[in-house]
C-alpha cells in the first residue's frame, strides 16, 4: 500500500491532534501456554452490525501483539472508569501485567477483564499493514456490556471520566 503524505505532517504534530479525539480505552488479552497476556490499546471501533465485526489497531513494533496474534480466541475488554490503573499496567513494560487485576478466561482462551463496560469474545479474521501499525479485524463471537459501569476515556493525552447527568 502506498500512501502520500504531505511533508509537512510531522508525527507529533498528528499525534497532538489526534488526541483532541476521544476514545474508549480497551484490553487486548489471551491466555498463551496457559498464561494471561495481553496489551491496553484505544484505536477500538466497530466495523459491521452482519457479518459481527470489530477492528484494533496495533503497533508494528509491539513485542505483545508478536504473542498474542498466535492465539485462537481473543478477549476485547472495554475499560470502566473504574479500571485507569488496569490500564496503566497493561500499558507497562517489564512488569506482570495481569497481577492483581481481576479477570477470566473463556472457554476457547480468551481473557475478558472483570468490572468491564463491556467485552468481546474474537477471533483473528485478518490483519491490514498501514503504514507503522497492523488494522486486526476481529470476527465477535461473543459479546455482553454492563450499563452500569461508565467507560474509560482517553483524550487530550490523559485519562478521563464521562460526566454524568
């Protein structure tokens, strides 16, 4: 795919601006080998109502989505506001990334975070180089919310809470 870029588009310029865009906070996450991995990424979206289909975009360059793209099934977890720290840790490098935080696996090995605003079950239906990142279309398999428990925002760089009322 070639793309043409106005040369005077620098990546932090897009990446600031970009950031004037709201958008809800996700987990990535399968069990591999029988051990919990996953990834928070926010470029989360719907895609089609039939045949059911979501799409993440994910860096080229992520040494985790190199494991978890081997997995059968995986678990989009929509981040409550309550789940800011969750998401800070799957973010993190270096560290267990799943001590600590309350989750469950499905029966097919995907991980589906617990107190979510809502959570996919998926499968890998393809994957679309563009540019520094991969677009993962995602076949939904299962599917549940609760109404409840707001989402996580993340806007103007920093995480952030719908108001209510």
């Amino acid at each position: 795919m070639s793309v043409t870029v106005d040369v005077d588009v620098d990546p932090a310029t897009l990446r600031h601006v970009l950031g004037a865009f709201p958008t809800g906070v996700t987990a990535l996450a399968a069990l591999v080998d029988g051990v919990p991995v996953g990834m928070a990424a926010n470029s989360f979206t719907s895609v089609s109502l039939n045949p059911p289909l979501v799409s993440v975009c994910v860096a080229t360059t992520s040494e985790t989505w190199r494991v978890l793209r081997h997995a059968e099934r995986l678990g989009v977890s929509v981040l409550s506001h309550e789940q800011e720290e969750d998401s800070r840790r799957l973010a993190s490098r270096g560290i267990d990334r799943f001590a600590g935080l309350s989750w469950h696996p499905t029966e097919d090995g995907a991980v589906l975070l617990d107190h979510a605003s809502a959570w996919f079950d998926c499968s890998i239906e393809r994957e679309i180089r563009a540019g520094d990142h991969e677009i993962v279309l995602l076949n939904v398999h299962g599917l549940g919310t609760d109404p409840q428990a707001p989402p996580l925002v993340f806007h103007g760089s920093r995480y952030r809470r719908l108001a209510t009322g």
